[in-house]
C-alpha cells in the first residue's frame, strides 16, 4: 500500500511539472516593439545601449548589432563572418521577428565603399539606403546617421543621401547623431565614441525609438473624385500639447521637435 501511495504522489508530481513545462512552453515571448540592426557603435556599447532602451520601456526590444556590418555587403573579417544589415533584417524576418518599428545604425563601414564606387556617389548611397529599407519592408525606420573625422565628404555624401531617401520615403526618419555630437569630446577615435559618447548616443536612440514607437498613429490625406476615394499615410503633422507620446523623450531631457519629425537629440545631458 505504501509503495503504491508513493507512485501515486511520484505521478502527480511529474503530471504537474509536465503541465507547467507544457503551459510555459505554450506561452508566447511578447513580440518586441522594435528591431535594432547595427554596427561596432551599438554592439560595443549594447549592454548601456539596453539599459537605456529598457528605461523608456522599450526593454524587450531585439538587437543584432556587429562590429564591421556593411549596409549590403556580407564580409567575413579576420574575426568572423559579419552578415549585412540587408541580411541581418532578412534574418530577424525568417525567426518571425517583425515589428512595426525598426532602428538602423548603419554607413560608417560603407565610407570607403562610397568613395570608390567610380559613379554618383550621391546616388550610390541612396541605393544603399534603399536596399536596406526595402528588406525591412514598409514599416517605420529611425537611421541614426554618421559622424567621423575621417572622409568627412564622404559622411556628407551619406548623410545628404539619407535626408534625400526621406523625403520619398515618409517611413524613413533620421536621427542626427552627426549634429548632436558635433564639437563634443565624445569619441575614443575617428568614429567610436568614449564613454560618454555611447551614453548621449545610446540615450537618444531610445529616446527616439519610444517616441516612435508610442507616437499616435498618422493621419491621413484624403482626395475624393467622382468615382474614386484615396487615402495616402503621412508622416505626424498634428499634436496638440505635450502628447503623451512624446512623454519618454522629454523624460530623457529631449526638446521634441515639430511632431513630423524625431526628438531632437540636442538637449540632452
């Protein structure tokens, strides 16, 4: 009797862990409310980066972020292979990783590229930018863009080209990291920045990326004819006040700028 009171208690036992394991495994990983793909700048600094992403709430946002990442180009270094920020999207998008938000902190490792691509170079970055925005496909993209005290024609050239891309590309938004950190001691060399870079740039990253991600959703531009009734999505252009949306940025200590575009980087400490 007592042997079977103990094989009783073992199979319940394992009946309930089972039904646990069985619920855990059932329960689904909330989806991330934003994707990250970058270079040595946030992979460098992911850790702080994180810290500050989950501070505006954003802390189950997914990042791939290597040192050397191409826009377009797969490249294996003396380190490793390094897939593409074209890959690195296609990636996220095969493990069912799709938000409705993306940041790209990518084109520093394409200077060189630019500069000897014996054509347009203007031209030639914006196809890069664009490769890159139509393998995230159309959803809503921050682009932190490029400071470097070397070939700094070369990071106009890309800078210019994404204000270009956004133009055409209303889900395209810039964030001006080439202005904010204009002056400032904030680099341990030519493009990396030292510590107190990385905590100005990973502070306006999430800064940008919550007000995004919380803004409320875009009007739209109706025309109406006889026959036929268009609606076009545009970028923000009406917030009264201080939104709400705006509200983990101006945490942060970030002058919002006028609602069609990011949160300046600017006022931050």
């Amino acid at each position: 009797m007592r042997h079977h009171r103990w094989a009783l208690a073992i199979t319940i036992a394992a009946t309930l862990v089972a039904g646990i394991a069985t619920h855990s495994a059932g329960r689904a990983a909330p989806a991330p409310p934003i994707a990250v793909i970058g270079d040595s700048l946030t992979a460098g600094n992911l850790t702080s980066i994180r810290a500050d992403f989950t501070a505006v709430g954003l802390g189950s946002a997914a990042f791939d972020a290597m040192s050397g990442r191409n826009i377009t180009l797969s490249i294996t270094y003396s380190w490793g292979f390094v897939p593409s920020g074209v890959a690195a999207a296609n990636g996220f998008q095969a493990r069912g990783i799709d938000p409705p938000v993306w940041m790209v902190q990518l084109g520093a490792n394409n200077l060189s590229m630019i500069a000897n691509c014996n054509c347009d170079r203007a031209a030639f970055a914006r196809g890069l930018i664009e490769q890159m925005l139509d393998a995230i496909g159309r959803r809503t993209v921050a682009w932190v863009n490029v400071r470097a005290s070397v070939r700094t024609d070369i990071v106009d050239v890309f800078n210019q080209a994404l204000r270009d891309v956004a133009v055409t590309r209303p889900e395209l938004f810039v964030i001006d990291w080439h202005a904010y950190s204009d002056g400032k001691a904030w680099f341990a060399d030519d493009v990396h920045p030292n510590v107190d870079g990385a905590r100005a740039l990973g502070r306006c990253m999430a800064a940008s990326a919550a007000w995004l991600v919380n803004r409320p959703a875009a009007p739209t531009t109706s025309s109406t004819t006889s026959s036929t009734t268009s609606s076009v999505p545009t970028k923000l252009d009406v917030v009264a006040g201080r939104a709400s949306a705006h509200a983990p940025a101006e945490r942060l200590g970030i002058a919002v700028r006028p609602p069609d575009s990011l949160p300046s980087c600017e006022s931050l400490a």
